[in-house]
C-alpha cells in the first residue's frame, strides 16, 4: 500500500503511477512470504492457515489452592471452587462446570479441584504424575458434588453412575456422583447406566470412560 505524502498537497514532488502502485504491491506480497518462510509458516508441504497445535503429552499446571484461616471452616472441609483453579488433569476451570466439580485437600491445607468426577478418580489413581511431589497418602479429604442437589459428598460415601447418556465437561465419558443411592437410580432410570460404589471404580473402567486420558496405574487412592 502506498504511504501518504508527507508534504503539503500544495508541495511540488513526484506523483504516484499506476505503475508505481502494482510495483508497491508486489514489493508488500513478498516481504510478507519472506517473513512467513523465516518464521516456519511457509515451508514445503506446511499447513499456512491453521497454527500448530498443543501435544497430549504438555503438563498441565495447576497451581494448588492454599488454606485460609480466614475461611472459617475446618481444614479438611469443603471448600468454594474458586473461578481461576484449574484441573490439574485435563486444565479445565471447575468453576465453569460447577455441577460436575470435585475437590481434594491434603494434610497441609492445600486443595486441587477437578472438573468433573471422573478427573478425580484419574488422579487419585496416579497423584504424583499430575502433582509431582504429591503423595495420596497426604490426602486427608475427597469430595465430589452431588448432581441432584448440588451439595458438597464425601467422594467415598457416594455412588456414581457409568456409562450414562449425559455427557461430562469433557464431552466425552462421564461419571456423574450422588449422594444416595436412590438419587442415583432416578438418574439411570431417566439416563441410562449402571450404579457403582467408590470402590469399584478402578484402571479399566476410568480407560473406558476417557480412552484419549490417561487413566493413572491403578486403583484410586482411598
């Protein structure tokens, strides 16, 4: 594109051509392939439009969320997602998808949250892989919400539905929690699946659920 005069339009200086104008043109389109092919955008039999893309295997970092005093509640109570926590396995905000949302606390105060129960049976099967330093053992509460009421459950208390029609935050596989058991037949009578209790939800199953995750290696931590 041609820049404008710097002068005064009543200056006297050359004028620009239409020959001067395609040349301007021209002279644009290849400094800009010039820069494309310096930068790695525009080598043989490279895609131009559409930016590389992240791998599977890039570490989500998931800072914790540390214990205030000023909460009021005990250490190892439920606490309120907060809007910037991120799952530590898949880097959703669970506060997004706040009916799917579970939390864990450990010995020091510090808490993850997940997006969806099953991210937390994944983690639980494998802590030091998505929290390096981390051990289950110093686990001292795990809570999932439940889908009829809303309501923080002790993950270990309630009981879940596999292989039901309603998809999680993921889109993909879900493992909706309840608090009772007669909450959880409701829901597979309206939406299809099969009740389970905490501690049958293991390796293969959470690999079934979310093929394209990584599952831990294995059994959820208790």
């Amino acid at each position: 594109m041609l820049s404008q005069p710097s002068c005064p339009p009543t200056a006297r200086g050359p004028q620009p051509t239409r020959r001067m104008a395609v040349a301007a043109l021209l002279l644009g389109t290849a400094a800009t392939a010039a820069w494309q092919w310096q930068s790695g955008w525009g080598q043989l039999g490279a895609e131009t439009t559409t930016p590389p893309t992240v791998g599977d295997d890039v570490c989500v970092v998931a800072p914790p969320t540390p214990y205030d005093p000023a909460f009021g509640k005990p250490l190892a109570a439920a606490r309120d997602v907060p809007a910037d926590a991120r799952c530590p396995v898949c880097g959703m905000y669970p506060a997004r998808s706040r009916a799917w949302a579970g939390q864990v606390i450990f010995a020091d105060g510090d808490a993850f949250f997940f997006d969806s129960p099953l991210s937390l049976m994944m983690y639980l099967g494998n802590v030091g892989h998505y929290t390096r330093g981390r051990t289950a053992s110093a686990i001292v509460a795990r809570y999932v919400t439940d889908m009829d009421s809303g309501a923080w459950v002790d993950a270990q208390q309630a009981v879940y539905v596999a292989g039901s029609s309603a998809l999680g935050p993921m889109r993909a596989g879900n493992l909706p929690a309840f608090a009772d058991r007669g909450a959880a037949q409701r829901f597979v009578q309206a939406r299809g699946g099969r009740i389970l209790g905490f501690d049958a939800i293991d390796a293969p199953l959470l690999t079934s659920l979310a093929p394209q995750r990584r599952s831990g290696n294995g059994q959820h931590a208790h």
